[in-house]
C-alpha cells in the first residue's frame, strides 16, 4: 500500500493504513486538492470614534462572524482612498517625537482577531510622512483549514 505520491500535482499523503490513489480527501494527511486558506467572508467597514481604551488615538469597526470558528481566522485589510487606491501600510508606523523629545511607534492600523469577530483600530494622527488614513476599509477573513 503507498502512503505517499510525488507527481506534477504536488505531494499527496495518506493517513495510515490507507492507499494515497484510493483514500477519499477525508483520509488524507496532506493533498495538492487542500486549501490553507479558505476566504469565507469578505466585505466593507467605515471606522469611527468610539469609547474607551486607546479612542483617543484610534478609530475602530467591528465586525462580528456569523457562526464562531474553532480557532481565530487569518484577517486581511486594506484602506479604500476616494480616488481608487488602497492603503495597505504596514503595521507599525512612526510617529513624532512628544513634548519631551522622545520619538518612538505605534500601529498605524491593527486587527484584534478572535474566533467570533474582530476589531479592526485605524490611528487618527496625521503628519509628514504619516498620510490621513481612509475611513472606508475592506476585509477579507479566511479560514486557516491548515489548523482545523
């Protein structure tokens, strides 16, 4: 019985004591036909003032899933501009330096990521090299079927 296949395909696996040409994807360890992430929801959210810790700094939307997943989801964002483009900023920013000189970071945005919802903060500060960012954010959550 052969538990592994090497093909144009890519690598198949069988759990043990089954045959890698006729074990169903059920009984599979790993196959070229599995999904590592799998989009199950997309969409568009507006960030807004709120209350509470950080509001002063940051504005947030949240989304909630409809049905809860067995561990957190990979959670993708990007920031819609009016003219088209998107602001995909990488998540750690400069900011200027206070009133005691001192410069340090802060997320320019961040995703807080449970298995029933996220938050997504957006940071209100503006400066030279720290553009407005855009209200208007899409999302994409998919499902990591490699930890299920």
């Amino acid at each position: 019985m052969t538990r592994v296949r090497i093909d144009e395909n890519g690598i198949a696996i069988a759990k043990p004591s089954y045959d890698v040409d006729t074990a169903p994807l059920s009984k599979m360890s790993f196959s070229p036909q599995f999904v590592a992430m799998q989009l199950v929801m997309k969409g568009l959210v507006t960030v807004a003032d709120y209350s509470g810790y950080m509001s002063g700094s940051y504005r947030r939307a949240v989304v909630t899933f409809p049905m809860p997943f067995l561990k957190p989801p990979i959670v993708l964002a990007a920031g819609q501009f009016a003219d088209g483009g998107v602001d995909i900023t990488a998540i750690t920013g400069a900011y200027a330096s206070d009133q005691n000189n001192v410069a340090g970071y802060e997320p320019i945005y961040q995703t807080v990521i449970s298995t029933t919802g996220f938050e997504l903060y957006v940071i209100k500060a503006s400066w030279a090299q720290n553009p407005t960012r855009p209200l208007d954010w899409r999302y994409w959550v998919f499902r990591n079927t490699l930890e299920d």
